[in-house]
C-alpha cells in the first residue's frame, strides 16, 4: 500500500487545510491502492521529512509539493505516475 501525506501547520492555515481536503478526496478514490495519513509539523513523524514549510504533498517518501496550494490534477498526475513506477 502506498502512503499518501499531508504534513500541515499545526496553527490554522487556509492552505493547509485546503490540501488536506483535495488530497484526501483523491485518496478515497484510491482506497485499494493508497493508505492517506495526515501529519502535523513538528511531530516527529514530520521531522523524518525535513519539511520548512508547509503544506506538505509527499507520496512514499518522497515530498511532491512543499509551501504552496495543489491543483487536483496534480495530485493524481503524480500519484498515478508513484503507482505504476
């Protein structure tokens, strides 16, 4: 099963949430597939990302966006490309 993240600030912040909820929405599409799992920064699941800025994309272990919105399509561009490699 591939780990889809969002690492989020741990103070409200728009973009966080915003990410959150897009990446989760594609992660239920690919529930067989996919395990989503949602991190706050500074928590030391977090650290092993060597995150600085948050919102956070990471698929595997590897980060895909850091600091700035998605775009759905994105998500699944890179998600896609994460399953079949």
């Amino acid at each position: 099963m591939l780990q889809l993240t969002v690492i989020k600030s741990q103070s409200k912040c728009y973009t966080c949430g915003e990410t959150e909820q897009i990446v989760n929405e594609i992660a239920k599409s690919y529930s067989d597939k996919v395990e989503f799992q949602v991190i706050v920064q500074g928590s030391p699941e977090a650290a092993r990302f060597g995150i600085v800025t948050t919102p956070v994309v990471a698929i595997g272990n590897k980060i895909y966006s850091m600091g700035k919105p998605v775009i759905k399509e994105k998500v699944e561009n890179w998600l896609n490309k994460e399953l079949k490699g």
